[in-house]
C-alpha cells in the first residue's frame, strides 16, 4: 500500500509530462506507468522480487476488476475469506504453507519409535500432518495450534469427520509451552526462525526434538539434515 501510494504522485507528475510532449495516454497506460513506478519504490524499500512483481501488476488488475462491474459484496466476500485465512501474517510475518506428503513422510521418519511421543506442530494450517501422524502414531498424542481461525476450523472438522484423536488449538504458538512436548515441527518462515529457537531453547525438555521443515536457523547448526523425497527440501533436526 505504501509503494502504491508513494508512486502516485510520480504517476501524475510522469503522466503530465508524458501528455506535455504529446504522448496520448488512456486508463490502462496510466495503470503502467503507476505499476512501473510502484515496482521501483517496491525495489528502493528493498522487498522481494515477487513483491515488485505484485505491485506491478496491481493497478492493472485493478482497472480490469473495473471493468467487471461486479457487486461490492464480492470483494467483502474475498477480503473476509483472506482475513479468516492468513489472519495475522502482517504481524507473524508467516503466510500459509502447506508441507505436503514428502514433509510428513520425512518428519514419521525422524521420530523416536521406542516410546510414545507428545508432538506439536506450530502453526498446523489445514491440519495434513497432524492428521497424518496421529494415523501413524496411534500411541502418541499429536497436537495442532494455529492463529488463522478458517485453517483451524477445517482441521478440527477434518479430525471430527475422521475419528480421528488428534487435537487442534486456535491460537498463537508463542502461548504454547514447549516443555509439554517431546517433538516440535514448524514449517513457519525465514522471519520467524530466530524468535522460534529462543522459545525453544528456554523451554523444551533434555532429549526432545525441534524439526524446521525447509527454513534453517541462522547460526544453529542442525544434527540431522533429511531430504524429503518428493520435494528435496530439507527437514532440520536439532536434539536437545
């Protein structure tokens, strides 16, 4: 929003000159010039290229959307099922990510199967992995929390609809105590790493297992790297 707004008076200021030397302009050349402009100020704050690349093409889809005609109630519709989905990631800096099937395989493979195991996963979206492994680890207790309230509430009707024992927590992981658990999985973002090994580092138990699909921890080094079989990503491990 701020690239966007920080490029429209460069927009009316290239459009004045543009139209001073004679060059016609309609709507959708206005829409490239404050892309192209709001691509740059994106680029000069230092975001990322997909970034620059959204802000773009935003006053473009804008203008096509215009041209819909559709109901305002469509886009409150779209605002509030995004809200509902991606909640807080202005805050938590940590989208929605779903692992996949070579994740869950890589994380059943990872755990201790001498014993049974209390296992959270922070930040469990739709709730596959939570899922899956309280179907392999039927002497486990597996557990979920997540922020975004529409993710969570499909993984507690998907355990609901499936019998199944695994339990879904709405909330933030941070109010989670680790200590409660023997195996932690996170797939959460480069942003959030830090701050995770902290909490981790305070709080879980000697013996018990921290694993970061895909996002490693600056200056940690892990004591297992297990590539995934489908995806090739990496599954950190660190043994406390």
């Amino acid at each position: 929003m701020l690239a966007q707004a920080g490029a429209f008076p460069l927009t009316l200021i290239a459009v004045w000159l543009l139209a001073r030397a004679g060059v016609p302009m309609s709507w959708e050349g206005v829409a490239l010039v404050q892309g192209a402009l709001a691509a740059l100020v994106a680029w000069w704050l230092g975001l990322a290229v997909w970034w620059r690349a959204i802000e773009l093409v935003f006053p473009s889809g804008v203008l096509l959307a215009r041209g819909f005609d559709l109901p305002p109630s469509v886009f409150l519709v779209l605002f509030v099922l995004f809200l509902l989905v991606y909640w807080s990631t202005f805050r938590t800096q940590v989208p929605y990510y779903p692992s996949g099937r070579g994740a869950w395989d890589a994380v059943a493979d990872a755990l201790p199967a001498d014993r049974p195991l209390a296992i959270a996963d922070v930040g469990s979206g739709l709730g596959g992995l939570v899922l899956d492994l309280a179907r392999r680890r039927p002497d486990s207790r597996v557990d979920g929390i997540e922020l975004a309230p529409l993710p969570w509430f499909v993984s507690r009707l998907r355990a609901k609809l499936s019998g199944s024992r695994a339990r879904f927590l709405l909330g933030d992981y941070e109010a989670l105590n680790f200590g409660h658990y023997d195996v932690v999985f996170a797939y959460l973002s480069p942003a959030a790493m830090a701050g995770l090994w902290r909490k981790a580092e305070s709080e879980m138990r000697p013996g018990s297992i921290l694993l970061s699909y895909e996002f490693d921890i600056p200056g940690r080094m892990p004591d297992r790297r297990i590539v995934t079989t489908n995806s090739k990503k990496i599954l950190y491990l660190w043994q406390f």
